[in-house]
C-alpha cells in the first residue's frame, strides 16, 4: 500500500477548518471588550461598526457550521454565549445610558438567564443538550441586533426615526416572551420524555440485587 502524502497533510488542514467557526465565535466574544469600550465613551461610530461586524460574524461562521458540516460541542456552546454577551452588553451600556428602557434589558437578561440555568440543569441530571435555536429565536436576536444599532444609529446620526426604534423595541419584548416560553415548553417536553425513558430502562433492569 502506497503512502499518500498530500491525504495525509489534508487532514490536518481538515481538522483545523472544522475549528474556523469556533474561531469565528472566540473573536466575536473579544469584541465585547472594545463594544463595552466605545459604548463607555460614547465614540458611537466605532461602536456601530465593532457591533455590526461582531453581528455579521454571527451569521458567517453560522453559515459555514452548516454549509460544510463543522459543528462541533465546542462551537454549541460558544456560538450562543458569544451571542447572548453581545447582546446583553449591548443593552446593559445603552440602559446605563438612559438610551434603553431597563424593563426591557431586564426582560433580554432573565430571558437568557433562564436560558442557561436550564441548559446546565438539564446537563446536570440527564444529560448532553442539543442546542437547536428555533425560528422564533433566530428572529429574537435579528431583533435584539437590529434594535441596538438602530439605538445607537439615533444617537450619532439622529437616524432612524423615534417610530422605527419604538417598533423595534415592540419586537424585541414579543420575541422574547414568545421565544422564552417556546424554549421551556420545547425543553420541557424533552425532559419529561427523557426521564420517562431512563424511568422505564431501570424498571426493565428491576431492582438491584441485595
């Protein structure tokens, strides 16, 4: 048998490719530093633009988990976090700043906390979560996302107008009440159905001998 050279130094490459979107997400959590930054400072230009790259990164190393079949455990939990602490700072700068209803950004952070609380709770006692954001999610962030640059956007060029943020924010608070409550109906079901199954298993098994 043959040595395949070029086989052999494809598989690293392979491997490293898989990462990309993991990359992808790590720099997208490095960006909350300088968005944090710049929204402290009120340099809203740059934030626009450090925001909107951080959000476009969102959609890029989505597509390419996808397209090329790179998902990874790793990039199920770095994906979503990188999100969430986009957002959150996002809203928790612009709150500070009177820019943003605070009932609003706590109605973002506890959707979020309730999030995670039950992802680690459901890893906890059943095991691996399969992270699949719903369409309804999906739509929450494009909200969320499109909300703050619309803040911020008013802020440095007085664009869009007051009616366009208002909706926005409108959309904001309905995705997350709706894509809340689908998140624990969906993996609510899930639980029961998982502790039916293991239920049934160790009553199959019968009871451990004396």
């Amino acid at each position: 048998m043959g040595f395949n050279a070029s086989s052999c130094a494809a598989r690293p490459m392979r491997r490293w490719l898989r990462q990309l979107p993991n990359l992808i997400s790590s720099i997208r959590i490095l960006l909350i530093v300088p968005i944090a930054l710049t929204l402290a400072h009120h340099e809203f230009v740059s934030t626009f633009w450090l925001f909107g790259a951080a959000a476009a990164s969102d959609v890029v190393d989505g597509y390419l988990a996808r397209r090329f079949g790179w998902q990874t455990e790793l990039g199920g939990i770095l994906d979503p976090l990188a999100d969430k602490l986009m957002v959150a700072t996002g809203f928790v700068m612009l709150a500070f700043q009177g820019a943003v209803p605070v009932w609003l950004t706590s109605a973002v952070i506890a959707r979020d906390c309730i999030i995670v609380a039950g992802a680690v709770s459901y890893r906890a006692w059943l095991g691996p979560v399969e992270a699949r954001p719903s369409s309804i999610s999906k739509l929450n962030t494009l909200c969320q996302v499109s909300f703050i640059l619309a803040v911020i956007g008013a802020r440095q060029y007085a664009w869009p107008p007051r009616w366009v943020i208002l909706c926005l924010g409108a959309l904001v608070f309905v995705t997350v009440v709706v894509s809340g409550i689908d998140y624990v109906l969906v993996y609510g079901r899930q639980a029961a159905h998982q502790a039916r199954l293991r239920h049934s298993r160790d009553a199959t098994r019968g009871p451990k001998p004396a």
